[in-house]
C-alpha cells in the first residue's frame, strides 16, 4: 500500500487500485465542521480583525512618505503581505513603525 505525504492530495493505491483520494481541503473541512459555533465565531472574528488591520497598515504605509516610517517601506510591505501574524505584525507597524507626523 503506497500513500504520499500530506500535503499533497493523498492517494492509497491497494491491488493495482484507487481506494481512496485525501486533500487538505477534506481534512480542512473536517476540522472546520468539528468547531462549535463560538469557535468558529472566534476564528471569523480574528480573521476579520486581522484582514483589517493589514489593509489599514497597507494603505497608511503607501501614502506615507518614506522618511516617516521606521525602516524600509518595502521590507514592512513584504512582511505585512506575507506574514501572517494574527493582527500583531499590522499593530506594530501601526503603532512602532511610523514616526510621528511633523506638520
């Protein structure tokens, strides 16, 4: 019997075969539907939070001239892109990574 790793869809092959296909999709799902509703509320609640801080920081980093912000403006576009961080990486450009406006 020959099963591949899991990150890629898994196949188990018995006599010449396909017995049955997994993706992480299935096992994703499976996860998903053993949430109670409160947690599935949570996790809604913080992804929603997250998404929305990335794209305040987003937006404030590429109006914000390049001498107003601590360190360079693409290594913070690049981390607040890729990084997921649950809503900390966007709070600390937010609050640390800006230097305050001199107007």
């Amino acid at each position: 019997m020959n099963t591949f790793p899991a990150h890629r869809p898994s196949v188990t092959i018995a006599a010449n075969r396909v017995e049955s296909v997994t993706t992480r999709g299935d096992t994703l799902t499976h996860w998903w539907r053993t949430l109670s509703a409160g947690q599935r509320a949570t996790v809604v609640t913080v992804g929603a939070l997250d998404a929305s801080l990335r794209i305040a920081a987003l937006v404030d980093l590429a109006r914000r001239p390049a001498g107003q912000v601590r360190g360079p403006k693409w290594l913070w576009a690049v981390s607040l892109g890729v990084v997921n961080s649950l809503g900390v990486l966007p709070l600390a450009y937010l609050i640390r990574g800006r230097r305050p406006d001199r107007g």
